[in-house]
C-alpha cells in the first residue's frame, strides 16, 4: 500500500517511521516548523529518556495529494474538522486514529461513510524539542494492541490488509469488531484522566492529591454508566465493580509511575490538551443525551 500518515506529532511521527523502516511507500504530512525541522532531520525517535536518538527520513510532504491506498490521521479531536475539509476531495481509505466519541458518522458525512476506518494508536511519547521520547515497551503496555476496525463491524478484505500491513512494521495491531464501543470506552476513562492531570499540573501532582484521584474515579465511573453500549474491552467493566481504595491506591501508582510519565500526561501543550479533552467530553455528553 502507498500511505500518507496525517498528522507529525509523537504518534504519526511514531508510526510512520516504523512503516518507512520496514520498506513501506509511506508519507508524513507536516507544516510550518514541524514540517522544516523533518526535512532537516527527518523523524528523530529516541526511547523514554535515552541520550541516543535515531533518525528515520521518512519523506515528508505539506499538502495530502491522490494517489494513496490508505490515509492514516493522526490529530487531536478539535483538529478534525479541518483535516477532513482537506480530505474530502481525495478518494483513498481514511483510518481515524484519534480520541473519538461521536461515533463514525460525523466523519462519513464529510468524506463519505465507505471511506471511514476507525482506530486508536497505542503507542505514546512526547515530544522534546523535535525529538519524539517514545514510551519503552514493557509488559502492561504489550498487551495492549492497537485496534482497526470498521464502522459496522465486518471483517473485509481491506481491514485484513491494513493490519498484517501494520504487523509487519512491529505495530501490535489487531482488528476490533466493536471499534466504536472501543473508542467510547476510551474516552470515558480517558477524559477524566486527562483533565485531572491537568488540573493538578501533572500526573505526580494528581497522584499525591487522592481525594482528587477518587473524584477522578466517580466520573470515569459516571461516563461508563452513560455509555449506549457495555465497556470495551470487557475489562474496564472493573472500574466499575473494583472498591474504590482499590482502584485509587492502583491509578495513584501508575500516575508515579515512567509509564506515565512517557504516555502524553505531562503535556507540553496544556491548551491543545484542554481543547481535545473539552471536543471528547462533549462527545460523550451528547450520546448521553440522547440516551
């Protein structure tokens, strides 16, 4: 497959120069500045806080232009209308791969719905400077794959080739036939996270507040009460049913933890954080509704 991967922050940074060292026809779209220091260095990866950086050039374009099989879009939720304006003229698959509540329909009815893929990158970092510090691989985090799949579900040809593509590449990708209900669940446990992490000014800081990790824990239960559909995976039904000491004393560890630390929560951008958290809140404060 010939490739474009939307988006050049820590995950389509990550992503696509794990497709480029594994011989795939992959592009990276980029601007301004971000776009200048990857034609300089290309993508410069290093792994949590190693001194040794690598860089990968995966060629880099700025505009999206015909010709791809797949375009993969990594961006934050608030970015979303934007990206699919400038997608909406081409007429390769699109993957989604970002915080989504609202289901594949919004998406579908800018691109067209048989375009749309839905997915979540697993992989996470931050960026230092130019240089992605990605999250080292441990036991908790390799269970985790990413999931693909299909608005309704099937299993098609397409979704099989995308993945055993990305396989390929060492991405842990699997399919999900309940993608949506996936990315609903994400966001009800992800939300609340995030925006206590930001609130207290850092996930160390959440972890040594616990009357704010219960609270915490009271809306990611709330958000998992109001969703149309059970929790997926099955096992973030045990936020619901584990004793809160339990889970707080749990998430108080992780929030200690270099896992943490490497996944995004000390967020260098807190405004672009906020707005992404606020568009996914909002999301599922609709399906609530409806509900």
């Amino acid at each position: 497959m010939k490739l474009l991967v939307y988006g050049a922050g820590v995950t389509g940074s990550l992503f696509s120069a794990r497709l480029h060292e594994a011989g795939h026809d992959v592009s990276l779209l980029a601007r301004g500045e971000r776009l200048a220091a990857l034609r300089r260095h290309g993508v410069q990866l290093a792994e949590g806080d190693s001194p040794a950086v690598r860089r990968v050039p995966v060629p880099v374009v700025e505009h999206p232009a015909g010709g791809y099989d797949l375009i993969a879009v990594f961006v934050r939720a608030h970015q979303a209308d934007a990206v699919l304006e400038s997608l909406a003229g081409l007429e390769a698959d699109v993957l989604f791969a970002l915080n989504w509540a609202a289901g594949p329909e919004p998406l579908g009815a800018v691109i067209g719905h048989e375009r749309v893929l839905l997915s979540f990158p697993t992989d996470a970092g931050t960026m230092d400077g130019d240089v992605v510090r990605y999250r080292p691989a441990n036991f908790m985090t390799r269970r985790v794959p990413m999931p693909v799949g299909e608005p309704d579900g099937r299993a098609t040809p397409r979704l099989e080739r995308i993945v055993r593509a990305f396989r390929t590449a060492g991405i842990n990708a699997k399919a999900e036939p309940q993608m949506d209900a996936w990315l609903k669940t994400h966001a009800a446990f992800a939300v609340p996270l995030g925006q206590a992490v930001l609130a207290a000014g850092g996930p160390v800081a959440l972890a040594a507040d616990p009357g704010a990790v219960r609270a915490m824990i009271r809306l990611i239960r709330q958000n998992l009460a109001a969703m149309p559909t059970p929790p997926v995976p099955r096992g973030f039904a045990a936020l619901q049913t584990l004793p809160e000491g339990l889970l707080a004393a749990m998430l108080r560890r992780f929030l200690r933890s270099p896992t943490a630390a490497h996944s995004g929560l000390n967020n260098a951008t807190p405004a672009a954080e906020a707005a992404e958290l606020e568009q996914t809140a909002e999301q599922m404060r609709a399906y609530a509704r409806v509900r």
